[in-house]
C-alpha cells in the first residue's frame, strides 16, 4: 500500500489548502483513513479522520470549525480542506489508513510540509 500526499505549501495567515492523499495498491472498503502532523520539536498528533465506509469522521479540537476532512471512494483518495490558517498549524502533515476502526495506523505517507506564515 502506498499513500501519496500533495497539497501542501507556503501561505499567509488566513488562507487555505487543500491537501489530498491518493492510495494504492489496495481498494478500502472498512477502516479509517486520517490525517496527522507533526511541527519541529513536537510529537505527531491527530489531525482529523474519516472512515472509508461512513460519513463518521472526527477532529482535534484546535482544527474544529477550520479544517474539513472528505474522501472519494472512487478515487481511493482522502482530502484535507485547511481554512482559516494559523503560524502553529506549520507542520508536516502526514496522512495513513488503517483496516479497522481502532488502534494503531498500518499505512503511513511521506508527508507534505505546511508552513503559515504570519
């Protein structure tokens, strides 16, 4: 399986991207797919996630009402609309899948940077 992110960039305070991660070499009809970060000196944290099969998703709580997360089965992709951005949301920002609903990730991408500038 692979995970390939793109998306991201540089950009002022107050803008918006819109990350996308394409997956392949596997079809995902369960589990969840989620977006994670992690900012220089700081630890990977979540993000955002949603399941393949459902419209359930969930979010950190210093990304709800900013950031939207969305998936198209039938481009076996997952998406990460960033609205209204902040200095600390610079990270990179990395997306996975995982075959259930709990515990650890199985995939993990390379990551694509962000950096918000103010």
């Amino acid at each position: 399986v692979q995970l390939v992110e793109s998306g991201g960039g540089l950009v002022q305070a107050g803008d918006s991207l819109r990350l996308s991660c394409a997956a392949s070499g596997r079809t995902f009809s369960s589990g969840n797919m989620g977006w994670f970060r992690q900012a220089p000196g700081k630890e990977r944290e979540f993000v955002a996630a949603i399941r393949w099969n459902g419209i359930s998703s969930s979010y950190a709580d210093f990304v709800k009402g900013r950031f939207t997360i969305s998936r198209d089965n039938a481009k076996n992709s997952v998406y990460l609309q960033m609205n209204s951005l902040k200095p600390e949301d610079t990270a990179v920002y990395y997306c996975a899948a995982r075959e259930s609903y709990v515990g650890l990730y199985d995939y993990w991408g390379q990551g694509t940077q962000v950096t918000v500038s103010s």
